[in-house]
C-alpha cells in the first residue's frame, strides 16, 4: 500500500483502483469480524470502558488505544449520557467540494461543512445541519476523538467528509451541535476568537464544561417534554 498519500482523494482513487481492492476486501472482512452486527453494534459499551480511570491507564503508549489520550477524561462520562450511536453514510463518489479535507483537521472539516451547508439554506428552520463530535472506531481507524455531521440534532446518520473514502468501515458515537452551538462553545473557550475547537478535547473541555452540561441538560428536558406532550 502506497505511503505518499497527499489528499483524501488519492486515498479513494487507490481504493477505486486494481492495488487497493485486495486492503478493501481485508478490511471489510475485519469489519465484520470486529462488528458481528455491522452497523447495528453499538460502541457505546467502549465508551462506558472509558469512564474507568483503571481502563484509561491503558491509553498511550504504541498499543491501539493510543490516541485516546486526546480525550479530556471527565468528557467520557458526557460523552455516555449525551452521545448516540451514528451509522456513516457510505460515499458513492468523492465529494464534489471545491476543497479537499484536512486529513488532521476533522474538526475544523466538519465546522467548515456545517456552516457551507447551512449558508445555502433560506430559514433558521432549514439550518439544521449540525456537527458531531465522540469517538469513532473500527477496521479503518483507530479508536479516536473525532469529528463529523449529521442531518439535524435526532439524526443518526454521520457524514465524514474527512474520511469519506472509509468511513463505512468505522462506528461513529458522539453528541451533535446546532452551528450556533458550537460557536458559542468555542466563543466561551476563547473569547474573542474565531477559530475552531474539539469540545471534548483535553485541552479544551474544562473550558466549557459547564456549558455544555447546561445546553446538554437542557435540550434532554425539552425532549423529555416533547415525548411527553407526544410532539
């Protein structure tokens, strides 16, 4: 498998083309070794995994649990209560953005989708489109803080623009954004800035713990209500 990857695209035109079928096959056949279910098994159970300070002494190091330490510890116990299950919308073509993602950049990637998206819709109603941020794992990726979108705050879709080659062989758990939401996290975070942060992120989360609690919190009573009223 080649190394001198420079886009996302290059990495679906090798996956399209005669080298990278024989890793496609592997890797679905990993997938469905990993995830008996497919997408219908939950990773929420590894999330619960992770509000264990015993099991998060395992993160770092070379093992595959090595990126976990991006996560702020007291995010995973957020993340539990508030985070769903998002099956990733399989791509049929590379995306037809005048941009090509940032492969490190999930965040800023799915910040950027949001607000394109939602810009080329009439009313606040339309504006739905909204950013997603928890963990994902699977054949192609190693468990992970990251970033993508979703249709609307109950949507359980996930679209990742930042991995749109293979995302169908990951599982996606996170909390979703409204674009208004997400500004006012990084606005509370950084005041006065303009940039885009990971709200779970351990160098970030402490920064906005507790609004997140409060909207979180808020939008579950509402949705409680809405139940309720049967609306």
């Amino acid at each position: 498998m080649p190394l001198d990857f420079s886009s996302e695209r290059d990495v679906w035109e090798f996956f399209h083309g005669p080298e990278g079928r024989s890793v496609a096959k592997a890797l679905t056949a990993e997938f469905k070794e990993r995830f008996p279910k497919g997408h219908k098994e939950s990773i929420r159970p590894v999330v619960e995994l992770c509000t264990d300070p015993s099991f998060r002494k395992h993160f770092g190091g070379s093992n595959r649990l090595a990126h976990m330490l991006s996560f702020h510890p007291r995010a995973f116990p957020l993340l539990l209560e508030y985070g769903q299950d998002y099956t990733p919308i399989k791509w049929k073509a590379p995306p037809d953005f005048p941009i090509e993602p940032e492969w490190t950049g999930c965040f800023k990637n799915s910040y950027i989708l949001m607000r394109e998206i939602n810009a080329t819709r009439k009313t606040n109603e339309e504006r739905s489109f909204v950013y997603v941020e928890g963990l994902v794992d699977g054949a192609s990726s190693l468990p992970m803080l990251h970033a993508w979108n979703a249709s609307t705050t109950v949507g359980k879709k996930a679209l990742d623009w930042t991995w749109y080659t293979g995302c169908h062989w990951s599982r996606y758990f996170g909390i979703p954004f409204t674009e208004e939401e997400h500004q006012e996290a990084c606005s509370i975070a950084y005041p006065g800035k303009t940039f885009c942060i990971s709200v779970l992120h351990r160098k970030h989360f402490e920064k906005v713990e507790y609004f997140l609690h409060q909207l979180l919190g808020r939008r579950k009573e509402c949705r409680a209500q809405e139940k309720l009223l049967g609306t």
